[in-house]
C-alpha cells in the first residue's frame, strides 16, 4: 500500500503497515492518526478559514487496525470557531482532537517576529536510522537531518517528507503532511536512549500563524526533561519558504523496566 490508511467506506479506514511505530509491531505512531484527524477537519463544513491551533489527547495506543474517525463543529462562528475530533477502534476513543479555526483576512501589511529559516533539505544529510527502527512508519518519511536527530541526543533540526499519502486513493494536503511529522518533535531530539528511557508524549498542540506548503517540512526542535518524570518537547515548524508554527508535547519520562503508575 502507498498510504497509512486505505478506506473501507464512510468514516472507517484500516490501518497500513506505514503507520506502525517504532515501540512495537501493534500500535502506530502518531503521525498517521494525526494526519487522518486533520484531514476529517478539512472536510468538515468546508470554508475560506485556516486551522489555527490543533490539540490531540492520547487516551492511549493507537493500534494498527481499523478505525472510525468523525469530526464536527462543536462552536460555530463567523470568524472563529471550534472543531472537535475522535479517532475510534471498535467503539472505544483512542485519541481525541480540538481545533480552532479562524477566518482568513489580510495581515500580510503587518506580519513579522517569526524565527530565522533554516537551512534547506538540499544542506541536510540522510538522518541515521539503527537497524531494527527502519520499518513501518520511519520507512514512510523521508528524513534528512541538518543537525541531531534519532539516537543522536539533544537538540535537532530534521528534514521529513512523507513517501505516502494519508488516505488510498486521496492526493494529501500540505497541512496533512506537514501533521504526518509534527509529532516526531519529540523523537528526534530526544536527550535519552530511547532504548534505555520512555518518553512518551500525552498530548500535542500544533498551533500554526500561517498556513504550510509543499512536501518538506522541518522540525527545528527541543526537549527538556524535568527532575521528577515529567518532561516538554517542542519545535519551530518550517516549510520551505520559513517558520509556520510551533509545536509542544507534554512527556512521560521513565527508565524502560520501570513505568510506574
């Protein structure tokens, strides 16, 4: 399949290789799912208005299986208003999304206090993938790798491109691709072994102040690990003409062997 989800008619999808994570064979990053989300979004009540800020809670893992994904207006308005989303397997919510969207009208005369752009994917180098993490859905992005990067810790600033597209069938849209990567923030700059450490995000807020184009996206990002197993990451999101938003993920930090409650 060329795609993280084929369609099985009405709000149902099953879940492709692609989507498979890299923790183990049975539940997907959150790439795929946050993409599917964010689509729903577009073709729900269709207007000349852009999605401004998008917040998923994770209720817990996404499997790869089949899925029913609905979204709706929650809070009409002329200018701004509020889009509510839920990802489902059989029945049971296993992620949930938010999403304000505002009306489009002409700032350009008045924009700036963005950060600089980085350097282009053409400047980047493929990012290093450790055998045994290459399947599944780090196999479905391109990526490149400017600075850091998986297993490299610390900060980075990583290139991605999806191979595939979201839905069989279905050309994705820049704001979908662009979501296909947006959770991997806290992946690539990672200050753990992540074969030695979980930190497993809760939640991600992408909150956008234009919206992105074409394939590549960049991921300009950061992760902070506080002293009593809590952490954030998060990153400027650069398309290729410069920064369209940011992005932060809430961490639940601990050594593997060793969950807690």
């Amino acid at each position: 399949m060329n795609a993280f989800f084929v369609p099985l008619g009405g709000s149902r999808y099953r879940s492709t290789e692609h989507t498979i994570g890299p923790w183990n064979n049975e539940s997907q990053h959150l790439g795929p799912p946050s993409a599917l989300l964010v689509r729903e979004f577009e073709r729900t009540e269709p207007r000349d208005a852009h999605l401004a800020r998008v917040t998923f809670e994770v209720l817990g893992p996404v499997p790869v299986a089949d899925l029913e994904v609905q979204a709706a207006v929650e809070r009409p308005g002329r200018s701004v208003e509020l889009l509510t989303g839920t990802l489902s397997h059989e029945g049971r919510p296993v992620m949930t999304a938010k999403a304000w969207r505002i009306s489009v009208g002409d700032t350009d005369a008045v924009r700036g206090g963005a950060s600089p752009a980085v350097g282009p994917p053409s400047d980047a180098e493929p990012m290093l993938v450790p055998e045994g993490w290459s399947g599944g859905y780090l196999a479905a992005i391109e990526w490149l790798s400017l600075s850091g990067g998986i297993f490299a810790p610390g900060d980075a600033v990583v290139w991605g491109r999806p191979k595939v597209e979201t839905v069989e069938g279905d050309e994705s849209t820049p704001l979908q691709k662009l979501f296909s990567i947006a959770d991997s923030a806290s992946g690539v700059s990672s200050r753990l072994d992540i074969r030695k450490w979980f930190a497993i995000n809760t939640d991600l807020s992408v909150h956008l102040f234009r919206q992105p184009e074409g394939e590549w996206f960049a991921l300009e990002a950061n992760t902070v690990i506080g002293p009593d197993g809590a952490g954030v990451a998060s990153s400027v999101l650069h398309d290729l003409t410069g920064p369209v938003g940011r992005t932060a993920q809430a961490l639940f930090v601990r050594e593997r062997g060793n969950r807690g409650s």
